[in-house]
C-alpha cells in the first residue's frame, strides 16, 4: 500500500500539495491533481484513517447495537442504518448484546476507545435508573426502536400498536387470547387495555406465556389451546416474528385450523411473514424511516447542532393482514 511520501516522490509534486489533492483542495491545478489522483488509485492508496481522526477530531465510525442479530427485524434495520449511513460518509461497527446489560455497557465502552463518533442503540431496558447510566456515557447516541425520554429517540408506540392488533383480533370474532412475549411489554399492556374495554373478562380469556432463553413453553401452550377450546376461538399475538414461528410450528403440529379456530398475529412483518404457511398476520415498523431519522438525528448530535432539547421522534405502525387471522366462511355440506 502506498503512503503520501511515496505518491509525492512518484508524481514529483510536494508531500503537502499531495495532501491537498487527497483531501478534496479545490486550490491545486487540475494537471497536479489528475496526476495525483491517478497515481493514487494506481498504486491502491488508502487514507490512514486514524491519523486522520487525530487531526480533524472525527473518525466517521458510528456504533450500531442491537439485542438480536438473529431476528430478522434487527438485520433489515441494520441494512436500512448502514446505507443511511454511508450516504453520509459514515462506516458502522455492529455489536449484539443478545438483552445482556453488561455487553451493552462492554461494547459502549469499546466504541469510545475506538473513538467512535456516535452510537445507535438498541437499549436492553428503558429502566429508568438504566437510562439515566446512558445518559451519563460521553459520546452522542440515539435510541432506535425505544423510546428512552431523556436521550434522543427514533421510535414507534409499542402500546398502540398492541392496541391495533387486539382490535382487529376481535372485530374477526376472537373471544379468548394468549400474549407470547418475554416480561413487562408495552406491546402486551395496550393490547390488554383495548380487551378489556371491549368487555373481555382478562382474569378467564386473556394468558400470557413468556418466552424466555432456553426455556420451552410448548406444553404450557398446548394446555392453554386445550382450556379455551370451547371458546369461539382463540387469538394469540407474539411480540416479534420469530416467537410468532415458533407458535405456529404447534398449531401445526396439533392440525389446528388457523384461522378458522386460533389466530395469529407477530410483530416487525419481517420477511418470513409472507413465506410462513399460512402467511403470517403482523405489525409493520417503518424501518427505512427509522433509519433516516436515526442517523440525521445522530450526525447532527456529532456535529453539536440542534441540542437545545431531546429530539424524540414517535412514528407509526401498520397492521398488515394475511391468512393467519382472516377467517373465511366455511362451505356448507
């Protein structure tokens, strides 16, 4: 790899007029610079990165961490960031805490080693004594997906998109629900309120099953379905896809007839919604909007503008419907 000296030495110009050209000085004469400039990309040249940050105070690395790389929802999210991102000059550094406090605390630290510019966080916990710990770490972040109050935040209403997905389960005729999520959950909280404001008796028809690391609720779910089987059907919403899957691969293993007598509904409408059999019912973030914002919002908080106030923006969600709620008239024999 060639360095500025050699460039110099090789083109018979000066090492400064050399930085100049590779900088984007508009000053230099065209000549020198093609010279330069074709020299430069002969012999592969590679800025030096670091060196770069020491004397213009900025690296342009961003850190991106998420929960769960594995669930399809964060790997879209990621793709929509980076090329945000890169539009803006920017390479991201990906981590995944996998919920883990202390790896999100591991891999903030590392990004202010590495002298990071900023930092797009999946937050583990919007605790509030958490959030304030965040608060407190120097250097800029925005919060993606969660709103956090206090810290500048891209994010959709989980409370009302459970709402959205309660609503819709009971205008098909569902009178019984099952909640899969992993704890406290905004998601869970409307979806519970907008059942019981529809009269729903939550102590007998409403059960949540939580899904946590290594732990296998399949009999508890198959008891459930087995309870409320007299019921005029049963409405089951997952708090993300890949839990959604996971019901799904019972109900079929139990030849339950979907939608017909259990429903199901996910959450992020990742791919595997539309290639699940039946296709799969579920909530819709605005993932490319999310990136945008994020990333406006974190080069601005790098550039120190705009920072009079916490910048929180609250998007919408969609319920995208498909055959795993839509229940049909069955033929009369």
């Amino acid at each position: 790899m060639i360095t500025m000296t050699e460039i110099a030495k090789l083109t018979g110009v000066s090492q400064a007029t050399v930085s100049r050209v590779l900088n984007g000085n508009t000053s230099v004469n065209t000549e020198v610079k093609k010279k330069v400039l074709d020299c430069a990309k002969k012999h592969n040249y590679q800025p030096n990165i670091m060196a770069q940050s020491l004397v213009g105070n900025q690296t342009f690395l961003l850190g991106m961490v998420v929960t769960d790389i594995s669930n399809p929802f964060f790997a879209e999210l990621v793709k929509a960031i980076e090329s945000e991102a890169a539009a803006k000059g920017y390479t991201l550094m990906l981590f995944n805490t996998d919920y883990d406090r202390e790896r999100e605390k591991k891999y903030l630290d590392i990004l202010k080693r590495y002298r990071a510019d900023g930092v797009l966080l999946v937050p583990v916990s919007d605790e509030e004594s958490y959030v304030e710990e965040l608060k407190h770490i120097d250097i800029p972040m925005v919060s993606v997906t969660l709103d956090l109050k206090i810290i500048d935040s891209v994010y959709i209403s989980h409370y009302d998109a459970g709402a959205k997905v309660a609503n819709h389960l009971l205008g098909m005729g569902f009178d019984s629900f099952i909640f899969v999520g992993s704890g406290e959950d905004e998601k869970e909280k409307g979806f519970i309120f907008e059942l019981r404001k529809s009269g729903i008796d939550i102590e007998k028809h409403h059960f949540t099953i939580l899904d946590k690391p290594g732990a296998d609720y399949k009999e508890i779910l198959i008891r459930r379905l087995k309870e409320e089987e007299q019921s005029g059907g049963i409405g089951i919403f997952a708090n993300n896809d890949v839990r959604a899957l996971k019901v799904l691969e019972v109900l079929k293993e139990l030849k339950i007839d979907i939608p017909q007598d259990v429903a199901l509904v996910g959450f992020d409408n990742t791919f595997i919604c539309k290639i699940a059999t039946p296709a799969l019912t579920s909530v819709a973030q605005p993932i490319e909007e999310i990136g945008r914002l994020a990333v406006e919002r974190i080069v601005e908080l790098i550039r120190k503008e705009n920072q009079e106030q916490c910048v929180r923006y609250q998007l919408d969600t969609r319920l995208i419907t498909r055959a795993s709620t839509i229940k049909t008239k069955k033929k009369i024999s």
